[in-house]
C-alpha cells in the first residue's frame, strides 16, 4: 500500500464519484475543494475531514474511517445548502467507491447537520459517512 494510506484512497475515490456527477457539479459551479481558496465563492463543497481507525484482524488489512463532506452556501434560507447535501448522500451512501489498492467495503449516510455559520447569512451543512475499506493484496482471488 502507497504510504498515503487507505483514508487518502478513499478520499480520492469520493471525490472522482462527485466530480463524475455533472447534476452534482452544476449544483456547486464545479467548486469541489480538498484546500479551500483563499476567498471562495458559494456554494461549494469541501473534501478532507476524517477518522481512520485500524480495523484489521490477523490476515486482514483494513480501516474503518468516519469522514465528512462539508456543503457551503450564502443562498437565503436553507434549500440550496439542503439540496446540495442530500445530493452528496444521494451519490456516496451504498456507493461502489474506485480505490487504487484497496476496497471500500461498505459505504454509509450517518448523519447530516445543517446550521448558519459565521454571520448567519453563510449556511454550513456538514454530511458525514462511515465506510470500511480493506488492502485487496489480502483477498483470495475470487472473492
């Protein structure tokens, strides 16, 4: 396994299948971030926050990593905040995530919080899964 680690994997896996939904990027301006600008403009959509936790047992190499998708918009009101998150669980909850060497096992919605941030004209909505992802080199061929 590259040295980056199977959360890093992941995180590149989740971010190819939002890119890869023109609905999805229409909704954000094609605004998705791993490293936010300096002054970015609303709405976007912020990769990056996670839990990695060794989930391995004596022949098996794996993770259980909690992650969160961060979902930013000045619209008034909270619909488009909304609409973009439900989008983001729509596309990521049961997912089959592409991994390089790994596997994402499972993919899963936990819990969506959405509030006003800041000056409370910026909404925040923060849409967190919980996955388990395991090295492929330790699967039997076949399986």
């Amino acid at each position: 396994m590259a040295d980056e680690g199977m959360d890093w994997h992941l995180q590149k896996g989740v971010a190819s299948i939002l890119q890869g939904d023109s609905d999805f990027m229409a909704l954000i301006s094609n605004k998705l971030y791993q490293d936010v600008p300096d002054q970015p403009v609303e709405p976007y959509v912020v990769l990056g926050d996670s839990q990695d936790s060794d989930d391995s047992v004596q022949c098996l190499d794996a993770s259980e990593i909690f992650f969160d998708v961060h979902v930013w918009s000045k619209e008034p009101g909270y619909k488009q905040v909304k609409t973009i998150a439900a989008r983001v669980r729509k596309l990521l909850h049961n997912a089959t995530v592409p991994m390089d060497e790994e596997r994402c096992v499972l993919i899963q919605h936990r819990i969506t919080r959405t509030f006003s941030d800041q000056d409370i004209i910026l909404k925040h909505s923060v849409v967190t899964f919980h996955a388990l992802t395991e090295i492929t080199s330790y699967l039997q061929e076949g399986d």
